[in-house]
C-alpha cells in the first residue's frame, strides 16, 4: 500500500478517536464509550462490534465463558473473520455488488423452509437462544455480497479441460472408488504465500505438535476453534459430509489409511499443513428405478377441445383393452412425432424425466396397465407402463461428477489463496492492546 494511504488511513484514526473523546465529555459518564480497536483500509472495527459477534459464537458454539483461554482464541478467531469480512464487502461495494430487501427476504424465508419451521418460529428461536434477529438478517446480507463477490472474481479463473476430466474419471471414480464420502473435520496451519523454509518449518512443527496433543488425547474441535487458520475453525474445523471426488487427492490417500475416530498425520499443501479428522464414512451407488412405457398423445385444437380429446382417448384405450395393438394405435393416432414412429415407446426414462402429470400417472401405475385419459401442459394422453428396472447410474453421471468436483475443487483452492491475498494486501492496524 502507498505511504499517502497508510498515513490517511492514521490520521482517520486519530482524529476519529480525537472526535469520540470530545463527544464523551457531554454523555453520562456511567455510559460505556465504543473505542475502535482495528482500522481495516477506510474503515473500522469497534469494540461493540466484536463483543456482539463474540456473543453470537459463545451461544451457537455453546463455549465456556469462564475459560480464559478459550475465550482468547475465539476471541483472535472472530476478529479475523470480521477483518477478511470487512475486506471483503469493502470489495463488493467498489463493485457495487448488493442485496436488496425483497432477495434478502427470500433467503431468509429459505433457511426457515430448510429448517422446518416459519419466520415466526425462526425469530423467536433466535430470541430463545439470545441472538439477535436484526444482526442474523444483517450478516446474512454479507454472506450473500460475500458469495456473489467470490463467484464473480473466482469462477471466472477456474479452466477444466477434457484431458483432466478424464484423468479425474480414472484417478477418482473407477468401479471401487464411485461414491466414497467422508464427514471430517479439519485443521489448517498456513504458510505465507512466499514462504521461506524457515516459515514452512515453523508451520510444520506446529502442525506436528497439534497432532501430538490429538493423539494424547486432546479435543480436536477445540484445537480447530483456537489453533486453525481454516475458514471452518470457529465450527470446529467441521467440513460436514464431503464426496471424496470432491477433496485433494492427498487428502483421499490419507483418509483411505485410517478408520472412523481417527486422525491423519499433517498433510502438506500449497495452502499449508492440515490435519483431518475422520467422523464417519460411507460408499453407495446411485441405483435409481428406471420405468419403460409408452403412450397416445392426442392435442386440443380449435377442432377438437377437452372433452372431444378425452372421448377420443376413451375409445382408443376400450379398443386396446378389447385385444388392439398398442403400438399400432400409436402409430396411427398418437401426436407425439418422438414416439409415435415408435409404436408410443418412450424407452426407459429416470425419474424426473417427464412433466409432473405425466411422472404421476406414470409412478401409481401397475405393470402392463392402462392409465385413463390425463391432461398435461402437451395435450391428453394414456399411457402403459411395459416394465420397471433398478439401474446403477454412477458410471452415467461420470463426467458431470468430475466437472463439478474440479470445479469445487479448484474453486476452494483459489478461494483460500485469493483470500490470503487480499488479506496480505489490505491496510489493517490494530490500535492500542486490541492486536490478537
């Protein structure tokens, strides 16, 4: 940062504090003073400010108010979250990246759907738990700058090429290695973006000697709240379920060397040395219920409305039920050109691959009925279902699988760079005893 920007930003602070002094002389002298605590670029962090996010965590994170050295770490977690915050949305306004109300109204609704509960009953939760609702609706305007920031600068910079698809298909998804997926928690020591070997050596030994108190017995989410510099430490280091197509392959090759409860030696990466802990795992395969049917499709015209087409179909479906051919009426009245070639077969279809109406029918349907005539948004229709099959669809969905868990990948890799970057980059002062 240029010298004119840091002595800006230093002479903000002091006249800032200067103008608070001022003003307290004329308030009630019981009355506590906000004090600034972090200058962050053109902006502050107060004490107040850090107190309520700190109240936030002790409730959701159900912390021990009297341990002083809990209270310490989360104390240097939260204030660096609320710097990278800061940085962030300072970003997102140069930007003009914002969230109105009626957006911001929606998410929330959708965190209540997610939760089973009404706005009403979300409120009063968060009452309950002694949190206030005005702050959750504000930090979730931020997460949601936050995100569109991040998807604006990073995705742009994520490149998947054909040749690493396929790679990731052989390395990754091969008939034994399908569907693994792993809950684990995570401990990140990082190193600075232009290490020197005295700083990797630094990093190395304080992951080593975290891992020496796990194995001793120590608690690993504890460890994650005051010891991590990972964006999920003050969860306690909790990444929740994760595809394994989805994690670093060094991470996939430790996991595979322990067992559930258990935790990994510190891997090494470009971002730093983690630690894994292994909660639990599993593989499954995505066997779905795949139907094969067919079906007559007639349309309303100007011609022939509603109830002419469902006659229509009525009389189509006594025929077949007489001894008809099926296909052969297909062929003949069907208006449906993809099938009506066909003899009305529409092969063998996954779930969700119709319209509703026609899913429905399709689904209450014993092998070889007949359905009545139904209406969908195509025309009028009676439909058989010939014969249902469970497949395994994981080879079929290969390719989307490993696009999506690149891209995820690459993604969370650039993101903790980017994010150590501008942090790095950002003016940030820390005034008085408030330094972490």
């Amino acid at each position: 940062m240029k010298v004119s920007k840091i002595i800006k930003n230093r002479l903000y602070v002091i006249m800032t504090c200067f103008f608070l002094s001022f003003a307290s002389q004329n308030i009630n002298a019981q009355q506590v003073l906000d004090k600034i605590i972090t200058v962050v670029n053109d902006d502050v962090i107060t004490q107040n400010e850090l107190d309520n996010r700190i109240a936030d965590f002790i409730v959701q994170l159900k912390l021990d108010k009297n341990s002083k050295e809990q209270m310490q770490a989360l104390r240097k977690q939260v204030l660096e979250r609320m710097i990278s915050t800061r940085i962030q949305l300072q970003m997102a306004k140069q930007m003009g990246i914002t969230i109105d109300d009626i957006s911001l109204n929606r998410m929330i609704e959708k965190i209540s759907q997610s939760n089973n509960i009404t706005l009403a009953e979300l409120k009063n939760t968060l009452t309950k738990d002694g949190l206030s609702f005005d702050r959750f609706r504000e930090q979730t305007r931020e997460d949601l700058i936050i995100k569109q920031l991040q998807q604006r600068i990073i995705a742009n910079k994520i490149n998947i090429s054909d040749q690493e698809i396929q790679r990731f298909i052989d390395n990754h998804l091969s008939s034994n290695n399908k569907s693994e997926k792993y809950k684990i928690q995570h401990i990140l020591i990082t190193i600075p973006e232009s290490a020197t070997p005295e700083d990797i050596n630094k990093a190395k030994t304080k992951a080593e000697q975290l891992y020496k108190q796990i194995k001793n017995g120590a608690d690993f989410k504890t460890l994650a709240i005051q010891q991590s510099d990972g964006r999920n430490a003050l969860n306690g280091g909790d990444l929740g379920w994760r595809a394994g197509n989805e994690l670093p392959e060094e991470f996939v090759v430790a996991l595979k060397n322990i067992t559930n409860g258990q935790t990994t030696t510190p891997i090494r990466s470009a971002s730093g040395f983690h630690i894994l802990k292994l909660v639990d795992s599993s593989i499954s395969k995505n066997i779905v219920t795949q139907t094969l049917a067919r079906h007559i499709l007639i349309r309303t015209s100007k011609q022939l409305n509603d109830d002419g087409a469902r006659k229509l179909l009525n009389s189509i479906k006594q025929r077949i039920e007489q001894g008809e051919d099926f296909s052969k009426l297909a062929s003949e009245h069907s208006q449906d050109p993809g099938s009506k070639v066909k003899g009305g077969n529409l092969g063998w279809a996954d779930p969700g691959t119709y319209v509703n109406e026609f899913e429905e029918v399709m689904g209450s349907l014993k092998k070889n009925a007949i359905s009545e005539p139904f209406r969908s948004q195509f025309g009028w229709h009676i439909l058989q279902v010939l014969d249902r099959r469970e497949q395994d669809k994981t080879d079929a969905n290969l390719i989307s699988q490993a696009s999506a868990a690149i891209q995820k990948r690459k993604y969370d890799e650039e993101l903790r760079l980017w994010s150590r970057r501008i942090r790095d980059e950002a003016y940030v002062e820390y005034i008085g005893d408030s330094a972490p």
